[in-house]
C-alpha cells in the first residue's frame, strides 16, 4: 500500500488523539523505523510498504489509538540528538530536560566530577558524558531494571559511565563532585487529574508523582547529600516544577552558602534552578 493511502489512514485512526502537527512528525518517525528511508526520501518518492510491514503498521496505529506514547512502541527515542532505548520502566526524555543539558553544557563552571541523581534511561548522564570532555559521570539509580537500560545505552553511545543502583534515601558517598543534577519526581498527585492519558497510562509513576504532603522532599536530600558531597564552587541544576518555584526559593535560602538562579524553558516557564555553593 502506498504512502499516501497510509497516511489518510494514520490520520483518520488517530486524529482524536494528536494534533495535526504532532501527527506528521510521529507518521514520519514510524514510517522511518518501517522503511530505514529518511523524511526527505518519504517525503518525496510515494513509498510503498510491503504486506508484512503494513501488518506492522496497522499493529503501531492500533497501540497508538490506545495512547501508547511512540517512543514506548518502537523501543527508542532521540535525546539531544543522541539514540537511547526505552522501555515503560523509565520516562520518556522531555524537550525540557535536553534544554536542562544544553545549560549545564553552556555553562561555565567545573565539570570534572558529575552526579546525576535519579537516571532513568541515562539521557542526562550519558549525553553529558558525551559532550563534556574529559568529564567523568556517575548516574544514581534505584530501580534494577532502568539501570540496565543505562548500562545499555551507555555503550549504544559509546561513553563509559559510573552507575550506582541505589535509594537516594539512604545512599552515602566519599565522592566529592563538582555538579550535582537531578530531573526528580515532581508532579504531585493533586495535578493528577491534567496529566493525558498516554502518559498516565503508560509511563512509571514512581518517576513522575511525588506526594502532595512533601513535594520538594527529594531536592531537600539532594541539597543535604550536597552538604558534605558538592565541592565548594560547584553547581546543582534542577529540573523543577514550576508552580512550586517559590517554595524551591525558601527552600534554598535555608541553606546560606548556596546563590541561586531561576532559569525559563522554551515554554516560559520556571523550570530550571541552579545553585551555586560558594563556601
Ligand atoms: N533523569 C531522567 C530524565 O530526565 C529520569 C527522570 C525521572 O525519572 N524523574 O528523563
């Protein structure tokens, strides 16, 4: 069947789900995957897939009609233009967390030692083992089966990384480090109810919600661990949740050798906070 005639199809099974934009790019990302052809190559030749790719075609259309998010279906996705493989025990990497990298690589401070304190898939860790030299990363993980996944796409990306599986509650380092960053958990369950489906459903809530009772519990150990752990002059970079920016604010200002500086994402929001520890 030709291309045209599949994406009349795509578009007609998915169209209450995604926008129309959102519907071109995840049409080209799955043809790609269907067809190793490019998105100029698809774009401008009428592709025709064969019977068993159309088969798993339909099949992706029909995970997609139920919310699965493509990134879990094809078992990979693209983080700050590197490849990392996925699966629904770790979260999808989000275009806030590649600008959250694209910060800690622009800015100017120590890089040598870094910790990325709740991995995931390793997006953090790994692209900064990537594009900062001479760098040397170790990611904190407490789930066994994302750490796997770290381990795998660490050498998918040929970086070699530290990765420690572990509860941030309870671990303790001789390690001193010059960066300390963390994408914690920091949705709470009140903002359940706004959150869609295709992520509800299917990504792990341990990595999304943190309890309403104490949203900010995970930086408060961090910034405790950063205590004896953060070299004096070195930096933490937060992910945080916008909507709990001045909380973070007192937060911080309870501990008086850390400055501080909030940081917008490309949505004008108040994602990003970085610390300085300066005695
Ligand atoms: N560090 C990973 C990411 O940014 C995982 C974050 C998390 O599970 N909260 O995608």
């Amino acid at each position: 069947m030709d291309c045209s005639i599949l994406r009349k199809k795509f578009n007609e099974s998915l169209f209450d789900i995604y926008n129309s934009e959102e519907l071109n790019i995840i049409f080209y990302i799955v043809m790609q995957n269907l067809t190793n052809k490019s998105k100029l190559e698809l774009m401008t030749s009428n592709y025709k897939l064969g019977n068993v790719k159309e088969k798993i075609f339909y099949e992706y259309v029909n995970r997609l009609s139920n919310y699965e998010p493509i990134q879990y279906i094809l078992g990979n996705t693209i983080f700050n233009n590197l490849e990392f493989d996925l699966d629904n025990s770790v979260l999808i990497p989000r275009p806030e967390t590649e600008e959250l990298v694209d910060l800690i690589i622009k800015h100017e401070c120590k890089k040598e030692k870094i910790l990325d304190i709740g991995s995931g898939s390793g997006c953090i860790a790994i692209a900064l083992a990537k594009y900062i030299l001479r760098s040397n990363v170790t990611a904190l993980e407490i789930c066994p089966n994302a750490v796997k996944i770290i381990n795998k796409n660490a050498s998918k990306n040929n970086v070699e990384i530290d990765i420690i599986c572990e509860d941030l509650f309870t671990f303790q380092s001789k390690s001193t480090f010059d960066l300390i960053v963390s994408n914690p958990p920091y949705i709470v369950y009140s903002q359940k109810y706004k959150i869609s489906k295709n992520v509800l459903n299917f990504e792990p809530h341990h990595a999304l919600f943190v309890n309403d009772n104490d949203p900010l519990i995970f930086y408060k150990v961090i910034l405790n661990f950063s205590k004896n752990n953060l070299n004096v002059d070195g930096n933490i970079f937060f992910e945080i949740n916008d909507i709990f920016h001045h909380e973070m604010i007192q937060l911080v200002s309870k501990y008086q050798n850390f400055s501080y500086k909030l940081i917008k994402d490309f949505h004008g929001k108040k994602r990003f906070m970085i610390l300085k520890k300066n005695t």
